[in-house]
C-alpha cells in the first residue's frame, strides 16, 4: 500500500483555552490537490504552521511521509504562508538567488520563465510591485521548488481575476507528479475546479473530507455553493 503524505492523528493545537486545531485525525494520499476550506478561525493556518514545523502541537501526532516535522521534512515542503516574510528591499532577481542559493531544488529557469509571462521585471525591487505582484512573485518562488508537499496558504487573494487562471495553470503544470499540494483558500468558484479532493474544517474540528465529485454528488451543488450552506452565518 502507498504511504500517505500526511497524516494527523488526534491532533490539538490550543492557544490559552481555545483549540485552534481540535483533536483532528485524518489521512492525506500522495499525488492530489486538495482544497483547505473553512471559515475565518477555522484553524488552516494554524494547520499549514504545524505541517511546516512552525507551531509544536499541543496534543497529537503529525507526520509527513512517516517522519515528525523536522529539518529533513522542511526540505521537502515548499510552503507559501499567510504573511510575506521577504525582505521589501530587495530586488525580485535577489530574491531568487536568494532562494537558488537556499533550496537546491528550486529551478531558477522556471522562475524566470513565469515572471515573464507575467510581465514582472525582475530588477524592480520588491517595495515597488503592487500587492497582487507581490503575490505573484511568492507563489512564483513557491511553484519553482521541486517538493513533495506544496502547502499554498490563500496562495491568489490578491490577485486580479483575469491573472488567477493563468496563475491556476502554473500551479498546475509546475506541481510535481506524485507530490500533494494543499491550498487554503476563501475563492472557491474561481479554485475549486483545480481541487481533487475537499477538506472542511469547523473550528478546527473534521467537517468532512471527501473527494470533489463525491461531495458535489451528494450535495447537488458546486463546492462554493456547499460551503456558504454549511457555513452560514
Ligand atoms: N498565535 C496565536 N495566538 C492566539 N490565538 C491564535 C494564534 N494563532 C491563531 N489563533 C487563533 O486560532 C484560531 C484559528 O486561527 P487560524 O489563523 O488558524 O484560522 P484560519 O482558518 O487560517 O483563518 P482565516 O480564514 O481568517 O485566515 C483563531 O481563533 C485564531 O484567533
């Protein structure tokens, strides 16, 4: 049987009396997209930070193809957080000797290639771009890492709607064959036709996770449409 790419057993992350994540137990596979997708608060952050090594677990145990998150699991996840973490000084083509210079698997040629599809000139300095640029260039360093486990958290947020599909696509064709990729994200309609699979987090609780079609099937509707009845304020 294949080994999964993550699993979480019984795992708790509290902040004071709050349980961000909330006793969750659940088995990713290998080779899928999948979508994380819960309201504000619902713990997908707080997650992608436990995966990556950033927050220790409160109670529980995660593992990423069978190793505890550690340095010889950070090499092999290429992560995008909530927040920019570059320095705004540098110039973009720094930035990505920056990141050739730290990851060996990051492939510079492709970088290069999809800032200029995207028109962004590499000398500006990143204090220049604009946010949805600025995003751009993240996803871009991102996407150029050959990794096992893309973690994309709400990866196009800012990015304008005629640039997300060509942004979809390059997630797409850069993704490594038998690698997952999890991406949170509050723009279902415009991402869920990427997604294989589903996961619904409620309070940092398992709503369900499921396969696309299955939960489209059941429900007689669209994932976005599913989401805003399950989640209704
Ligand atoms: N460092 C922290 N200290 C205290 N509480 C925290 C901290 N980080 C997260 N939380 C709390 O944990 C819960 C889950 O937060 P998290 O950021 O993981 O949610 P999210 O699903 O990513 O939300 P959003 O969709 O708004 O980005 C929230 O109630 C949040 O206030």
């Amino acid at each position: 049987m294949n080994e999964p790419m993550i699993e979480l057993k019984n795992l708790t992350k509290s902040f004071g009396k709050k349980n961000a994540i909330d006793n969750l137990t659940l088995t990713l596979p290998k080779g899928k997209i999948i979508g994380l997708l819960g309201p504000n608060g619902s713990g997908k952050s707080t997650l992608f930070k436990i995966l990556n090594g950033l927050l220790e677990p409160t109670e529980g145990e995660v593992t990423i193809e069978g190793t505890k998150p550690s340095t010889a699991t950070k090499n092999v996840i290429s992560y995008l957080p909530e927040r920019t973490y570059l320095n705004e000084w540098m110039k973009v083509y720094e930035i990505m000797d920056f990141f050739a210079d730290f990851y060996e698997d990051f492939q510079k040629e492709k970088a290069y290639s999809m800032l200029e599809k995207l028109s962004i000139d590499p000398k500006a300095s990143l204090k220049t771009l604009s946010k949805g640029n600025k995003e751009k260039v993240q996803l871009i360093l991102v996407m150029s890492r050959r990794a096992k486990l893309y973690l994309l958290d709400e990866p196009i947020g800012g990015v304008d709607p005629a640039a997300r599909d060509f942004i979809l696509s390059t997630i797409l064709n850069n993704y490594e064959e038998g690698s997952t990729l999890i991406i949170s994200t509050h723009l279902i309609s415009d991402i869920e036709k990427i997604f294989d699979e589903v996961i619904l987090l409620k309070d940092g609780q398992l709503y369900d996770y499921a396969p696309v079609e299955d939960l489209r099937e059941r429900s007689g509707k669209s994932i976005d449409e599913l989401f805003r009845e399950v989640f209704r304020c």
